[in-house]
C-alpha cells in the first residue's frame, strides 16, 4: 500500500535546488507523484506530492531538515492521503484578463466558493500591455464543477459576474 507525503520548501533562487530535492526522494525509494514550482520575486517555492512505502516516505521525511539547511530552504511536510475519486467533478478551466487591481483574486475565489466549487489549480501574472505599458493581470483557475449543476446556468451567471468586476473571462471544459 502507498503512503503519500507532500512536501513545500520555499528559499532563495538558484540553480541545484529541484535536482538536489528530486534526489533526495530518489535516494529515499520514492516517486514524485505530482509538483508545482515557480520563481515569485527572488525566492523559489516548490511543493512535491510524493508516494512510497512507509518506511521509504520516513526516510525522506528524515532527509528534509539536513537538506533544507544545505539548500537554505525552508521546508515543511504533511502526510495526505491518495487522491480521492473525481467521477462525479467535471474539470473546467477559467481563464481571466484585466489591468492589474486588488481585490480579483478574491473575487474570483468567493464567487466559486460560495456556489461550492472548488478552485484545483491556480495561477496568476502580472505584465505590462503590449502596446500601452498598462498594468495587467492574468489568471487561470481549474475548478471542479459538480455534474449536477447546469453548466450553462454557471457559465451565463460567471460572465455576468466578470462583466460587472469589468474583467474579461472564458469558462470552457478542460480538454484532456
């Protein structure tokens, strides 16, 4: 039987972290089943969802405060279970434009959550407009739609939604 342990460690940028990481679960008997990793200012965030045999996830877990101190890394790890059955989710991705202002991302968050759909991914940028140098600000959401909701009932509901925040937005099933 699996066990499943995610890990986050966040530092300063440089090269070697991602290969030093991957080789400590290497070295430990495990997979990484899943990650995410990005460069946001000048620090480096990472966040594995690795699998193993018990034994094989413990001896990663014991590897991480040695290798966070060599790597300047602020680590953390949770145990979590394998994924849970999705059959009843459809998965849409949610892509969002507009000038760069406080409060979208929010925004975006409570009108989902309040409808209990939940976000699955996201991810946000900030850039200047081609031609103008206006502040923008772009986001992509995957969100799990129950199948019992009448998807274009959301959908005209969503876009009335952004008309109002003045955001441009495209709701569509994410094609696998």
């Amino acid at each position: 039987m699996l066990n499943y342990l995610v890990i986050s460690a966040l530092g300063e940028d440089r090269s070697g972290i991602v290969d030093r990481l991957a080789k400590v679960v290497l070295d430990g008997g495990c997979n990484i089943e899943d990650s995410r990793m990005a460069v946001l200012g000048g620090e480096f965030a990472v966040m594995l969802l690795i699998s193993g045999q018990w034994n094989n996830i413990a001896k990663v877990e014991n590897s991480l405060e040695r290798v966070g101190s060599e790597l300047g890394l602020t680590v953390s790890a949770k145990r979590t279970e394998g994924r849970r059955s999705r059959r009843h989710l459809m998965p849409y991705a949610v892509d969002v434009v507009s000038l760069d202002h406080p409060g979208i991302v929010y925004n975006l968050a409570h009108f989902f959550s309040s409808r209990d759909i939940n976000i699955e991914d996201m991810t946000t940028s900030s850039y200047a407009a081609a031609h103008t140098g206006a502040p923008m600000f772009s986001v992509r959401l995957i969100v799990d739609i129950p199948a019992a909701l009448q998807i274009a009932a959301l959908r005209d509901e969503f876009l009335d939604f952004c008309d109002e925040l003045n955001v441009d937005a495209v709701i569509e099933p994410v094609k696998s």
